[in-house]
C-alpha cells in the first residue's frame, strides 16, 4: 500500500466535541479495561512463575498482593474483567442482530455500566469472607 | 494461447483464502471461552483468597485445574493479540512505527502465554 497523501482536509470533529453519553463511555471503556487486562496479564505470569518457582518467590507476590496497593490494584482487576466481560456479552446479543434500536441500547448500556461493579464487590466481599475478615 | 477468461472469472477461478472472516471469528471464540474460564479463575481465587503456598501450588498442581488453565492461558492469550492488534491499527499512523508495534503485540502476548504455560506445566509435572 501506498502512503495516503498528507494533503490538509477538513476533519469532522472529534469526541471532544460531543455531549457525553453512557454508550459512548462504555465504547471507551470497553477498549480501556481491554488494554488493563492486557497488561494485566504480566500479573497472571508473574504469580503462575513465582508460584512454579518455590515458597522464596511466592512469598514476594503474597507481600505485594496484600499491601493495600496491591489490593487496589487487584480490585481494579477484577473490575476491568467484569467490565469487559459484560461489555462483550452485550456485543455477542447485538452480533444476534438484537437489541440495537434505542430503548434497548440504553437499557443494556444501564446493565453493562451497573453490573459489573456490583459483581467486583461481590467477589472482593467473598474474597475477605474466606481471608476470615468475617 | 491467450485467456479468454475474464478478469472476474479469473479471480473467481482462484478462490477465496477463506479467511476474511478469521479475525472477526476467532475474537468471538476466544471470547466466548474467555467467559467460564475466567469465571472459573476468579471463583478459584476467591476460595484461594487466604491459602498459603504448600495450599496454592497443590490446587495449581491438580492436573484438572492445569487443563482449564492452560485453556485460559491460550484463549485469553489469542484474545487479546487480536484485541491490541485493533488498538494498534486504529491508532498508529506512521507504517514503520504500526508495523513495530504489531510485532511487539505478537512477541509480548506469545511471551506470556509461554511463561504462564510453562509455569503451569511445572507446577503440575513438578
């Protein structure tokens, strides 16, 4: 392929132009978590290494997952998968070719932004309950 | 003697490679399957939350266990090449830097699939 040619054309305007709405944000934040989870994935090597490696190595990742940094970031962990998760399921029913006229577009937005949040505390409670913070 | 064919004809002679489609449907695979396996992982370190190491590596060291995260491993892996491959497409410009970062994309995303597999490997092998 050729280089297009860097001749000055009128743009159409870009996001900053527009009213926020909640399925724009969503779009956005599909691809963010996406991009978290991606990096988030030297987390999963690290403690699958550390864990194959021996109790020396293991106990850094302990020391570090319990800190209240790690923790944070854990949370946003989890959030980020929940997110992408629903994010995804939304994007299998409209593959069905459902669910695009508006009313439903901003009902499975309304699920997409509010369920995952509840799934992450949900998890992070259980996760305390079996710590034996309960 | 000359082709008589024509140009329409010729490419229709050739056939398609049939894969016009495979990113779009190995990203729904993928996805699909990344649904119960990272279900299953999340459950798994719910229940894991307060375990030490000897607890830990014996439940990563069930083969069952392995074989649903090796699962995880190749399918989160595939996802997300495909994923950052989109990233970089829409948002890379320059021909040199786009081609330099799709192959970073393919080189991190094997790196950590291979790391997390052999991890597992070793942990259920021993």
């Amino acid at each position: 392929m050729s280089e297009p040619s860097k001749t000055a054309r009128p743009l159409s305007p870009h996001i900053q132009i527009y009213r926020w709405t909640l399925t724009m944000m969503l779009s956005i934040l599909h691809r963010a978590s996406g991009i978290a989870l991606y990096a988030g994935t030297g987390l999963l090597a690290w403690w699958l290494l550390a864990a194959a490696s021996g109790p020396d190595a293991y106990s850094v990742v302990q020391g570090v997952s319990s800190a209240w940094y790690g923790r944070l970031v854990l949370f946003g962990y989890t959030w980020a998968l929940f997110h992408h998760m629903f994010g995804g399921i939304r994007h299998f029913i409209w593959d069905t070719g459902r669910g695009f006229d508006l009313k439903h577009v901003e009902i499975l937005a309304r699920i997409t932004a509010l369920v995952p949040p509840v799934l992450t505390l949900i998890v992070w409670v259980a996760a305390y309950a079996y710590l034996g913070a309960f | 003697m000359a082709d008589m064919r024509t140009p329409l004809s010729r490419a229709r002679g050739l056939g398609s490679a049939k894969k016009g489609t495979e990113h779009f449907w190995m990203q729904r695979v993928t996805a699909l399957a990344n649904i119960p396996l990272t279900v299953f992982l999340v459950g798994a370190l719910v229940v894991h939350a307060g375990s030490d190491y000897t607890t830990m590596t014996g439940f990563l060291g069930n083969p069952f266990i392995g074989v649903v995260l090796l699962l995880l491993i190749l399918s989160a892996c595939y996802h997300m090449r495909l994923g950052m491959q989109v990233v970089i497409e829409d948002y890379v410009h320059g021909e040199a830097t786009k081609l330099l970062a799709l192959i970073v994309n393919q080189f991190f995303t094997l790196t950590i699939a291979i790391a997390c597999a052999l991890a597992v490997a070793k942990l259920v092998i021993g």
